[in-house]
C-alpha cells in the first residue's frame, strides 16, 4: 500500500461512511454538536495509531475529508471533541476512540477495561467526572471495504407471504454441532451455505430462514464477568457491520455467497435486526461509538435531565428516530443490507420503540412512514416485534399495511388449548382464522400476523411440553429472569425422562402444536431445532447461553423420534402448500359460498351441527371442527380440521353436507397414509387433530 496522505483534503459531506472511489476514501459522519472530529487511521493489525488528522471541512453537520491513496483494508477509527457536559446531554471525550457509526467491517474486538468509559467517579455522580484514560488499545476499529461481488444470475425468490414458511434460527447455533461440515466452518455463514443444511431446511418446506442477529454485538461487561456470552445478539455495536465470529474467512463475501446459495434453494434470508437501542446502555455505560459522536442527537434523553436517558426498550437507552440525521442511518442501513447483501426482508426487535413519537407510539411515523415510500425497503418483508417495555408498549395488530407482526396471542392460545385449559376455544378459532379481530383493518391480509408456537425467546417446542416450571439457573440471575408463565405442561415427569407414556404423549401434543401452526391462516414460523426436538434444558431465556443449552444438537436429528417429527412436520407443510383453504391470502368472514350451503369458512361442534353462542360459551368444551372451502381450478375445495383437546377419543359427526372425504394427515397417527372417510362419523384420538379434504369438480359444483 502506497503512503498515505499527511493531510486530508475536503472531500464530500456524502455518502455517509468510508467510500472507496477507486483512487482514494471519502470519510464522512454527522455531529451536530462536535467542535472537531479526527481521523485516526491504524496500520491493519489495528495496534498501532498511524496518524491523527482533523477532518477539514463540515457541511450541515456532517464532517468530512478525503484520503488520497487510501485502499480497503484501511483501518480507522474517530476522536471527536466538544463539550462534556452530561447534565446538558453533551458527552464528547477526544480521549476516547470512536466505531465509526457506519463501519461495514470492524478489526478487532471489544475488551473491558474502565478506559472505555467516558468518565470517572466525581462527587458520587460517577458519570459527571472527565476520564482522560486514552481507550484505543480496548476498541475494535473500523476496517474500509470494498463491496463489489459478483452475483452472477442470482434473483430474489419472491415467495408469496401465502406461501411463506419461516425457520428461525441462529447463525452459530445452527451449525457449531455439526460434525459433518469442516470445524473452521461451523457457527458460520460457510455452514449456511453447506448443501447438507439447505437439503434439511427444503425437506421441512421451509421458504425464507430468518436469521437472529448477525450485526456486530458487544459482549455485555455484566456478562463476560459472570463467565458467560451475549448469544442472541441483542446488543448491537453496528448497524452495517456483521459480527466477526459469524465469517469463517473474514470475508463480507462468506455472506452474500451464503444468501445467493439460499436464494438459489428457493428460499430468502430475513435478518433480525436491532435499531431500537444499542449497546452503550445507560449514562453510566461506556463511550463507543454514538454517545461519544453526539449524544444529544442519537439519544432520547429525559427532557429537563438530558444526563439520563429515555428507556423504552429496557436496555439503558433508545435510540432516537425523530432526528433525521439518526433515522437516515437507520435507513441507509437497511438499504445496505438489502443491496449489498440482497436480503429479502427484516425482522424489528422492539418495533413499538421504532414507531414512537413525541406522544407515544405512532403506525404513521417518521420511521413507517420512511420504509413504507422507499423504492427498495418497501417491497421486502417487512416483520414487527409489536411490543416495548414503555408505556403503551403492547401494540398487536397496529403497525401500518405493509408490515406483518409477531403474534403472541397465537403462541399461547394454541399453548392453552392444547394444554387443556378451560374456555379456550373461541381464542383458538381466531387464531385459526389468522387473527382477524387484531389485523382486518387497512386493507391488511392474513399473512399479517406471524403465527408461531416457540421462538428464540422463551421454551423450546420441546420443552413445552416437559417443563412446568422454567429453569433458568445457568443464567445466573437466582431463576428471576425469564417468562413466569409459559402455558406449558410436563405431561408427567417434569424434565427429561424415559417413561415411555410420558414420552409419546409429549410426541403426540407436539404433532398437535406443529400442525394446528400449518393449518391456521397467517405466515406460520418455526423455530429452529423444534423439528427434532431441540432442548434447551427448560431455560426459557437463553440469551447468555452461548454453548450447548443453545445450540442444535444434530444428534437428535437422526434419532427415531426426531426422523419421524421431522418427516411428519414436512409432510403437514406440503399439505399447506397443495391446499389453498389452508393459506388463504384473504381473511374469511362465512359470507362468500364456494358451493351452496357451503360457505368459505364455518365452525362446527362436535356433533356435525354449526357452533352457536352456547356452545362457544361452554368452558369444559374441548373439541372443535373447522369446515373451509374455495374455488380452484377444476373445481371448489374443502378442508375440514377436526381438533380434539380432550384426554379421550372422541367420534365426531361429520357436518352437512356429505363430501367424497380423504383423511391425508393425523397428529395421533402420522405414520397412517392418506385413505377415503367411510361414512359420516369420524373418531380424532385424544389431543390430537385431523385433516380431511375434498374434491368438488366444476361439473358436481353448478
């Protein structure tokens, strides 16, 4: 690499960021309240401070200067002076080296050492002291890249969200286990992109991976001193940046050829991303990137206090997206990820925080707004976590048209309802019927509300069913943390077990679970492992646990009860996809007539007769059928779903009128193939459901 430049010259106030041009790098980053920012530059290790120079020139706000001669690979980081005044909001400390906001690829990693905060003890307001302690030995920097990669005839698969079947996985936990892909590669984008894992995602039907954090994440002090690990990776020290230990080579391009492999398999990647706080925390965390650039700007502070910190998110801090300048990252971010990497859509950790206002959460702000009219954010998917820890947090059903949510109510009324619990049947058939009450509104579809049974956050689908009580003492929290009611049952033993009556009636409700999620109207996501009978030892908040309460264990994979779950889970979602009824783009309200006398959707008691108010009032009810109809070509399908949460085997009458019957998928008996319904009773085992379909040609149908 040729000598760098010994001064800077004034280059452009944009792109924000380090560019490339080719013949030199453009560095650009916004401060509203700087005095002076500095560019110091490294040599590649990032040990060693090559030079200090002030960037020259500021044009609204943003500072900028250009570097002849420089190359990606460069490393850099930022010192930026002006006032420390903590009481006013103001926290800048040019003792402190900074992550440049927009870093696409960081060079070493964090280490925790007090010179990382901006302050020292004074007057027993820690925060209000001025530490001169110089943090760049402690701080990863900031590397220049260069983004062109070859994409060949790659092309987005476009999966219909009626078609759309999400996996939520982990990048690390994915693959660290597997001992048939090469050690280098495990817990990496390289296994991603492994054939042996993209065969096992398509076997399952899944149409789009959706990815837990893969932006870089700090290792919370709190954490690494209690001898464990940010796992999840909510916790982000740059929005454009992957994290290092997800790249087997520490080449960006691990990721896109991972993505084009997906894409390639039919499936696309949605990235779970965290833009609602970071990880700098509260007023007594340390000074790496945003706090020490321009505090006032890229937080909200309590108006009045500006020292400390609005915390809608429980984290320490939010991010504040009522200024331009913050929610211009936000989006330039976005945009990065899904033009440089080519993912296909975004899951909001936290969505509420993203769409509050001056007056509390709003579907028309600046933020939903901004995705909504962008030429290329605005024909992704779209995904909202609808809750924060502020007021007026819980916000189900109320994000704009154009985003899908996460459904909490589908979780645990399915839950319930299979547990046994009392009066559930009127929240389970709202749940089938893909949440109308919560997401009809707006011209918005049923494909709105993500319907799942386990996530990330919370017990595994497995442990569900064989913990009554979480179990979080690895955490090291005395079991405070975590959800206290998880709707779950141990069906017997609590934990493992071999009892073998115990063990298959917690296969027999987990094939319930999996195949009421197939057979609901919405966008149904399973979480990763679930197919096997992935556990994660009753921990319901795994968060820290960065080792094998975490990780897929493979070897469940290929065991008896994880082949036959696995194939049975395949088998349901082929079903969904071959039979319209079962993912209807529209919500149905019983008023169109497929057939007459038949509408597109009704609900039956056991008895073969319409449910009325009575008989959706009745508490110890436990059984339910679920009649559905549509034109398609040829003709006009039927499905009918028959549930039966009760401890006993119940003969259901088969409602009016008499259609030519096929059973194609029972949770009781998921080695039965399918076979005609002789006459018009039909027995469900005890909690388990059914699937019964018919054919009506065009000619029986006039």
């Amino acid at each position: 690499m040729p000598p760098l430049a010994d001064r800077l010259l004034p280059g452009r106030p944009d792109p924000l960021g380090a560019v490339w041009d080719g013949l030199g790098v453009n560095f650009a980053i916004f401060s509203a309240h700087a005095e002076k920012v500095e560019l110091c530059l490294f040599d590649p290790s990032g040990r060693k401070e090559l030079a200090r120079l002030a960037l020259p020139e500021c044009t609204d706000e943003v500072w900028h200067g250009y570097l002849p001669e420089a190359r990606p690979g460069q490393v850099y980081g930022y010192r930026v002076h002006g006032p420390y005044r903590p009481e006013h909001g103001h926290r800048f400390n040019p003792n402190k080296l900074l992550l440049d906001p927009y870093a696409k690829q960081l060079q070493g990693s964090l280490r925790w050492t007090d010179a990382l905060y901006g302050y020292r003890a004074h007057g027993g307001r820690a925060d209000l002291g001025f530490d001169r302690r110089d943090s760049a030995a402690a701080m990863p920097k900031a590397m220049v890249t260069d983004d062109a990669f070859n994409w060949g005839d790659d092309r987005a698969p476009n999966v219909p969200w009626d078609r759309t079947l999400i996996y939520e996985t982990h990048v690390r936990g994915l693959s660290i286990l597997r001992d048939d892909l090469a050690p280098r590669e495990r817990g990496t984008f390289a296994a991603l992109a492994d054939p042996r894992v993209i065969e096992h995602l398509q076997k399952l039907g899944v149409t789009a991976v959706e990815l837990l954090p893969v932006q870089a994440f700090a290792q919370d002090r709190f954490l690494v001193e209690k001898g464990l690990r940010n796992y999840w990776g909510y916790s982000t020290l740059s929005f454009f940046a992957p994290e290092p230990r997800y790249l087997s080579g520490g080449s960006l391009d691990e990721i896109r050829v991972a993505i084009r492999r997906l894409h390639g398999a039919g499936m696309e990647v949605i990235l779970d991303v965290v833009y609602n706080h970071t990880c700098e925390g509260n007023e007594l965390g340390p000074s790496l990137s945003w706090r020490g650039i321009d505090n006032a700007s890229y937080y909200r502070l309590q108006p009045g206090d500006e020292r400390r910190y609005i915390d809608e998110t429980g984290c320490g801090n939010t991010v504040n997206l009522s200024h331009p300048r913050v929610l211009q990252m936000v989006m330039d971010s976005l945009r990065y990820w899904a033009t440089s990497f080519r993912v296909d859509g975004f899951r909001f950790d936290l969505s509420t925080t993203l769409g509050r206002e001056g007056m509390g959460f709003d579907p028309g702000s600046g933020f939903f707004d901004a995705i909504r009219q962008d030429p290329v954010l605005s024909k992704l998917k779209l995904i909202a976590e609808p809750w924060d820890v502020g007021p007026g947090g819980y916000q189900l059903g109320n994000h704009p048209p154009g985003f899908s949510e996460w459904n909490d109510r589908f979780r645990d009324d399915v839950r319930r309802y299979w547990r046994g619990d009392a009066g559930v049947r009127p929240d389970l058939a709202a749940r089938l019927a893909g949440s109308s009450e919560l997401f009809d509104r707006r011209r918005r579809r049923p494909w709105a509300s993500v319907n799942f049974v386990a996530s990330h956050d919370g017990f595994t689908l497995q442990d569900l069913v064989s913990f009554t009580e979480k179990n979080n003492l690895r955490n090291g929290e005395n079991n405070r943390d975590g959800h206290g009611e998880n709707f779950s049952a141990n069906w017997g033993k609590e934990g493992p077990t071999l009892d073998p009556v115990v063990t298959a009636q917690r296969e027999r409700i987990k094939r319930a679970m999996l195949m009421t999620l197939l057979a609901s109207h919405g966008t149904p996501m399973l979480l990763g492992g679930d197919e096997f009978g992935r556990t994660q030892q009753g921990n319901n908040n795994a968060y820290c646990q960065d080792n094998d309460v975490s990780w897929l264990d493979w070897t469940l994979a290929g065991s008896e009860p994880g082949i036959e779950l696995s194939h049975f889970f395949g088998r349901a979602a082929a079903l969904r996809r071959a039979h319209p009824t079962l993912r209807s783009a529209n919500f149905l309200h019983g008023q169109d007539f497929p057939l007459p006398g038949v509408a597109d959707v009704a609900w039956f008691g056991q008895d073969g007769q319409p449910m009325h108010p009575g008989a959706w009032g009745d508490l110890g009810g436990r059984t339910l059928a679920l009649r559905r109809a549509a034109k398609v070509e040829g003709g006009v399908e039927v499905t009918l779903l028959l549930l039966n949460s009760s401890a006993e085997d119940c003969d259901f009458t088969l409602p009016a009128p008499d259609f030519p019957w096929r059973l194609v998928l029972d949770s009781a008996e998921p080695e039965v193939e399918e076979r005609v319904v002789q006459g018009a009773i039909d027995t469900v085992g005890r909690h388990s459901a059914r699937l019964l379909v018919a054919f009506v040609a065009q000619e029986d149908s006039a």
